[in-house]
C-alpha cells in the first residue's frame, strides 16, 4: 500500500543536527496518521507520500520548516521567589510570552542563579536543522475512528484509555502530538 492521505504510516527515524550529531534514535517507531494532520513534520510528509513500506531516505528539515527559528525574546529572567521550589533546570512552567494574545508558551528552566531563573520558551530545536533519517516499515489505511479524531489509536499511537505509555522512552513522548 501507498503512503497517501489517511493511511498509518509506522516509521523508524533517526535524528541528528546538520553536523550529523546524533539528537535522538527512536527506541520504537514513529506512527503517524498521514495527511495534514500535524502529527508529524510537514517535510517528513512530503518527502513519504506516495512510497511504501521499505522505503528509506535521509532529508534534512531546515529550522524554518521544523521548530522555528531560536527566538532571543522568549527568554526571560525571573525572580526566583515567583516560581515554585524546590525548583531545577530542565523543570517547564506554563506562561504567556510577551506581546501573545494565543496560546500559552511552555517555558524551560535552562539556567537557575542565586536569586534568578533563566526561563525559555523556544522548543529545544528551534534554530536546528534537522537531519532525519526514515525508513518506512508499515502502510496500512487509517479507521473511520482515526480519521475522525485526526490521530493514530492503538500501539505507539494515541490512547484515549486513562493509561500512559509505560514503556515509552525519555524523548519518545512527541510521537503523537503536534509538532509545530
């Protein structure tokens, strides 16, 4: 079967930065629900549509195609005592960059000083490009169900029980939201 609107596409991937560092492997593989449904890059999906399973290729995603480009306004310094403790770098908060009227930003914690907290609010590969290497090991054609809620159900997909993937891996947690 073809890669085209509406199938589930299962895909090992690698990811490394344009220098070929290596950023992440994913332990399992990516499932998807092809056709704009931003459960994966946009250039990703371009580059798959119309293969099947057993095609590989390796196509590099330049910032502005992929997380954006690295945003020096998003960083902001906070007093210490506003945020909760105990608190260290890695921790992420909830916040309205400044001038947003949309959605909330995510902010990181990247720096902590006595009385100071370095929060970002750029995804940690904004300004990246990306080099993704792909391998497409199974095509098959997406449930009326998947269709309707714009995801992919069952293993490695979206559950809509009360369980997390246990045995998910640190990093594999994007696989099924939207990356924008």
């Amino acid at each position: 079967m073809k890669i085209a609107k509406d199938t589930v596409v299962t895909v090992n991937y690698k990811l490394s930065d344009a220098q070929n560092n290596l950023i992440e492997e994913g332990s399992q593989p990516m499932v998807y629900l092809h056709g704009g449904y931003e459960n994966t890059l946009p250039k990703i999906e371009e580059e798959l549509d119309g293969k099947e399973a057993g095609y590989s290729s390796t196509i590099q995603v330049e910032p502005e195609d992929a997380f954006g480009d690295y945003d020096p306004a998003l960083v902001k310094v906070e007093e210490r005592n506003r945020l909760p403790e105990p608190i260290e770098v890695g921790m992420q908060f909830e916040g309205m960059a400044e001038g947003a009227d949309e959605e909330p930003t995510i902010f990181t914690v990247t720096e902590i000083a006595e009385d100071k907290v370095v929060l970002d609010g750029n995804h940690p590969l904004a300004g990246m490009a990306l080099r993704f290497e792909l391998s497409v090991v199974d095509v098959r054609a997406a449930t009326a169900e998947e269709v309707q809620h714009g995801h992919v159900h069952g293993p490695h997909g979206h559950h809509h029980g009360h369980e997390e993937m246990e045995d998910s891996e640190e990093g594999d947690h994007f696989r099924s939201q939207p990356l924008q």
